[in-house]
C-alpha cells in the first residue's frame, strides 16, 4: 500500500523520523482554520499518489487568508496527472539552509537493504542518478547486523553531507526502524532538509507498506480507510480479488498472477486492449467466479469478456461449473469468450455444453480466444 | 538425471496436519515421492494416512533419513519452519507459502547466507519443484507432466509453469526437472542457480525460462547465458503490457520506474542467443521445434 505524504509523515512520526507538523484539510472552510492556527506563511500541497506535485502545480505557498482561499482553490478538486485532488495538506513555511535525499529499501539482486543518501535532495532523484550518479551514496545493509555506525558513517562520507551532519545518524537510525518494524518495501524522504534552526526535518514522505506484512500492524486500518481506489478495485478487494483497472475494452478473468499478465499481453498481440487485471487466484469456484464477473460485467467500458482458466490443481470441472452458476445470478452485457485447458478441460468442457451461445462462446487455445474475443468487442462498439 | 531432486529424495512435510499440507503431501506421496515423515509441533506420535508425525524437523530427520522438507504452513510460521529445517541439516527446503513478510524474507536468506550456506531454499511463494516420474514436491499437478527428459523448466509464475508443463506434454515433449522460483522480491534459489543446474545436467538439453516484469532476475540470467550456456533456452516474459507502479499479483511482479519491464528484459535475453517467444503457446511451440532439432 502506497501511503499519501499526511499518512507518510503520520507513519514517520511513530518511529521518531523528524517531520514538518501540519494538518489535513478537504475544504476551503478547513483550510483556512489550519493555516490560522498553524500561522502563515503555510505551504498548501495536494495529497495523491503522484510524483512531481510541485511541477505540476499541486504545491503552492501562502503568505496570508487570501493567498491561501485563491491556493486551496486552485488545488481542491484540480485534476493531477489523472487524480482529483479531494485533500490539502498545510504546514508552515520552512526556511531551508540544505535539501537532502534518503531511502531505504530492498536491493533485490543483492538480497540486502540499500540505504541511499545524497547531498542532491529536493529534485528528481531519477535525473541525478542519470547525470550525476557519484552524488547518490548507496550502502548496502545486512539484515542480521542492521544499521551500523560505521554504514552511517559510510553514507555520511560518501554523499558528502555537510550540514546537519551531526543529526544525520539520528534521523537514519529512525528511518531504518521505519523500515524495518514499520514493514515498509520503500521509505523516501525528499527533501530531507537543514532548517534554519539547524534541525533536520522530513519535508516530504514516500512510504510503500509491505500488504503481507498488514497481520502485525493493526495501525494500519486507518491508513487503509482512507486510500482512494478505482470504486471497482475497492469492490473486488472486499470480495477477495485482485484487480487493476487498465483501459481497454476487454474485460479479463484468469487464474494466477502471471497468466493474467499474459492474458494482458495476448490480447494486445492480437489488436485489443485489456480493461483490467484480474487474478482468481487459486480457487475459482462459482462464488469467486461469480464475484469476479460482478466486478467486471458492471465495468461500463467491457465490450467482451475473456475467461482464461488453466487448470493445474484447479480443475476445469470446477470452474465450468462456477462459470454455469454465476451465470445463473450475473447478468452478462456483452459476449464471454471462455478458454479452458488443462486438468479436467474435456469435463470442463462438456458442462459449459449447457451455456454456449452465441454469448458464451468456448475456444481451446489462449490465442484463437483472444481474437474471438478482441472481434466480438470490435462488433460490439460497431 | 534431474536437478535438485531424484527417486532417493525423502521429503518430510512441515505442517503435515493442516489441511493444505496433508492434501498436497498425500498426493505428492502419490505421485510416488518418498514422503517419509511430516512435522507438527505437539502433534508428535500420531500420523497422516500412515505418514510418522513428528514435533521437530531433527527428530523426523533422525527417525526416517529425510534430506528435503517441503514447508506447508501459514506466513507467520514459515520463516521459523524455513531456519528449523535448515538447522536440522536438511539440505534442500521447498516452500510455497505466500504472503511471507519481504523482511522476514530477506532476514530468512541472510540466515541461509551466514550460517547454512549448504542449503538450498526453493521458493517461498513457488508452486515447488517436479521431477517427472521421480519426485513431486510441491502444489504441481503431476499428470500434467512428462518423464524422460529433454527439457528442464523454471519458472517465477505458478500457472505459466503448468501452462509449459501441459503443452510440451501434450507434444509429447518431456521433462527433466520443472523449478518454480516463485515470484517473491527475495527468492532462495534464482534463475542462475537452476541455468547452472540444467547445463550441468547431462540429461537436460535444453531449457525454458519463464519470467515476469519486476526486478532483475532475468537480466542476470541473460548475462549467466550469454556467458555460461552452450544448451540452448527458450524464454517467455509475461506482462508487456503491465502499468508501472502497479503490482500484479506476486510481490515481485512491480514495474518500478524505468527498470523491470518486460521489454527490456525480452532485449536482454535475445541478446543473449535466447529464442524469446511472445507468449505461452508460442514459447511451447519454440520448445518442441528445438527439441525436434537435437537429435
């Protein structure tokens, strides 16, 4: 789960990471009573799950009530790259001596955590690590030994941080507790920055939170009350699958991860486009089926539907019988197109018998389902 | 000859008596595995379906000579189960859990790393490894598979795996070993370790790889081929056409920036001297025409 900078910085706050205070606002009403109370100059910034808010006009700075009523104007209910804005966060204005980049994460090839830290902060940390690589200092970190003196000092060196140095093993000592009790799969702080008082403070916050690890961490509930999904992927969760809305115009069901991926992928080989991502997971009997086709059959840009179901411990008796009975209770819109191979497909097969129409239509192979499918779309929007 | 698992592998099951770990140890028995023994704290004495049930991996080990563990319990549990079967000595453990914390995962291969550098992890979050006709550890569907060789297959998707074990059966293609690495951040065994294996395996000649978006697995795998392999490797990569900064499923399936997508990856591996097919059917079909080639 990608958390907004409030919640960021909510989560910072629990493991001592130094952050800027401020409060959340959803109106203009709210936002003028927290920049009151805060004091101004306040900086109004919009809180969504995008990069570069600032760029594109989500960060602005008010020196007094009318600069703030004409800036939460402009970002209450903007659009930003695809997201409404619905929620303002304020907080003073901060006088800054120094920007700096931090992270922790995991280092995939190398089976370690990887702590980097430049001097670089408060830009895109992409483009210093494409024209200025050297200024990126990147430790990495033995689970079973943790963050050592000696790594901090290494980062320290390396990133040539001058300023606020002395705070510096204080504040990567929290994040890493961060990181590391708070199960996070990535901490960002940019700008981590010098303020004038010579105290080092988290400006920003990018947290992503490890969902396997939600069984240990209550806390998180209210994190998750407050994240804004595609209605559709909210309704798939609370139904137990797992969806991502894309696009297109076909709608996919499949059974694993990486057969929905390249469902995707087929259906593009062949001159579609997908709607959506969605993973059965390891059952799919008719009370999934059935969720899974609620979710998709109300999806108003689905033209056609692809089952692809390949039956390895689940058998296709069983699907096709999921199938039979979800069609029982789902109204279908539009055309499904139904692949099923594998354990059982000849069982499978002979039940869907009872379905077929020129709404239900079976093929045998992924590819020659993809075409029909991707055609009987085409005559659809026709 | 196979890779990591033959006829003399004697698996004992961790979490035996849980309802996944009993249905798929049983048929994993009836595939004709040598599942000697299984392991559940407190449930020592009693048995499953004949199978002596222990409380601790080292006392199972003792009493039945087992020398692979496949691991069946909840997430919570796993890691422990992971470090207890390699503190016992057992030299290769399978896990299919899902849904392991990345930390307790990467805290997991440190371990292996420092203090049981002989042990092999397959998984966690794999549909296991199959050796057809010989040894089926794992959730795999054994009748999908066929003995006899030529190909070896790894895999990081579970359904794709038994999606390639299916076409080339039916192709009447066989195969030598089939390793799902599982698609989590920190797998116990890469796609290096299971190339190296079927180049070294005289039985293996030829090899199919299924990868996914994420990470960098398959670029170092191309860089292992380019550099290691004389047999020759099919590769499909699923998700072309995945969003960045979305997660498909496994932990690992995440486009990040730049980096992990599938495209890059495909251009890495057909650098390399692999034959990359542009999706599952296709990577069966490259397979059997290869396969036709050898004799």
């Amino acid at each position: 789960m990608d958390l907004k900078e409030y919640q960021g910085k909510d989560f910072f706050r629990r493991y001592g990471v130094p952050t800027s205070e401020g409060r959340l606002a959803r109106s203009l009403e709210e936002a003028d009573e927290a920049a009151r109370a805060l004091g101004f100059p306040v900086v109004v910034k919009a809180q969504v799950l995008v990069g570069g808010r600032g760029k594109a006009g989500g960060v602005r700075l008010a020196s007094d009530a009318a600069e703030l009523a004409d800036a939460a104007r402009a970002i209450l209910g903007m659009d930003l790259k695809g997201h409404t804005v619905n929620e303002v966060w304020i907080e003073p204005a901060s006088q800054i001596r120094h920007e700096y980049y931090v992270s922790l994460t995991l280092d995939r090839a190398a089976r370690l955590y990887l702590l980097m830290v430049s001097s670089k902060g408060g830009v895109d940390i992409e483009e210093v690590a494409r024209t200025d690589p050297g200024a990126i200092a990147r430790v990495h970190i033995d689970p079973i030994d943790g963050l050592s003196g000696d790594v901090i000092a290494q980062a320290i060196e390396q990133a040539g941080i001058g300023e606020g140095r002395e705070h510096m093993p204080e504040v990567l000592g929290a994040l890493y507790r961060a990181f590391t009790e708070g199960d996070a799969d990535l901490v960002e702080v940019n700008p981590l920055v010098v303020r004038d008082d010579g105290q080092l403070v988290a400006l920003d916050a990018k947290v992503t939170l490890d969902d396997s690890a939600a069984f240990r961490h209550p806390e998180w509930q209210a994190y998750r009350a407050d994240e804004e999904l595609d209605s559709r992927e909210a309704i798939a969760r609370a139904r137990g699958l797992n969806y991502i809305g894309l696009d297109g115009s076909i709608g996919i069901i499949a059974n694993g991860a990486g057969l929905a991926m390249a469902t995707l992928d087929v259906v593009q080989q062949v001159g579609g486009r997908a709607a959506n991502f969605l993973d059965l997971g390891g059952g799919a009997g008719a009370e999934t089926m059935t969720a899974a086709l609620d979710v998709i059959a109300g999806d108003p840009k689905v033209q056609a539907l692809f089952v692809n179901i390949f039956g390895g411990i689940t058998r296709c008796d069983d699907v096709a019988r999921g199938i039979v009975a979800a069609l029982d209770s789902v109204e279908l819109r539009c055309p499904m197109v139904v692949r099923l191979d594998g354990t059982n497909a000849r069982e499978g097969h002979e039940i869907l018998k009872g379905v077929v129409s020129d709404r239900v239509i079976v093929e045998t192979t992924m590819v020659t389902a993809a075409q029909r499918a991707v055609e009987e779309a085409r005559r659809a929007s026709a | 000859m196979s890779i990591f698992v033959d006829e003399t592998t004697r698996v004992v099951v961790q979490g035996l008596t849980g309802r996944q770990g009993r249905f798929h140890g049983l048929r994993n028995r009836d595939y004709g595995t040598k599942v000697v023994a299984g392991v559940t704290p407190g449930k020592g004495g009693t048995d499953v379906e004949g199978i002596p049930v222990f409380d601790t991996v080292k006392e199972a080990a003792a009493a039945t000579g087992a020398n692979a563990s496949f691991v069946v319990v909840p997430p919570q549990f796993a890691p422990e189960a992971i470090l207890e079967a390699a503190a016992a000595g057992i030299p290769l453990i399978v896990c299919i859990t899902e849904f392991i914390p990345a930390k307790d995962e990467a805290m997991v291969a440190a371990l292996l790393r420092r203090n049981y550098p002989g042990t092999r992890l397959i998984g966690p979050n794999c549909p296991g490894i199959i050796s057809p006709g010989r040894c089926n550890i794992g959730i795999t569907a054994g009748e999908i598979a066929r003995p006899g060789g030529p190909v070896g297959i790894v895999s990081r998707s579970g359904t794709l795996t038994y999606q390639a074990l299916f076409e080339l059966s039916q192709q009447g293609v066989g195969q030598t070993t089939c390793v799902g690495i599982g698609g989590d951040p920190v797998p116990g065994t890469t796609f290096v370790d299971c190339l190296a294996a079927f180049e070294a395996d005289p039985e293996t000649r030829a090899v199919l790889l299924i990868g996914e978006i994420g990470g960098e697995e398959e670029e170092r795998a191309a860089a292992f081929i380019a550099e290691h392999m004389t047999k020759p490797v099919v590769a499909y990569i699923a998700g072309v056409t995945a969003p960045p900064g979305r997660r498909m499923g496994h932990a690992g399936a995440i486009v990040s920036g730049s980096s992990g997508t599938a495209r890059a990856k495909m251009e890495a591996l057909a650098a390399a001297g692999v034959i990359v097919a542009q999706n599952p059917t296709e990577a069966g079909q490259r397979v059997v025409e290869v396969v036709a080639r050898l004799s």
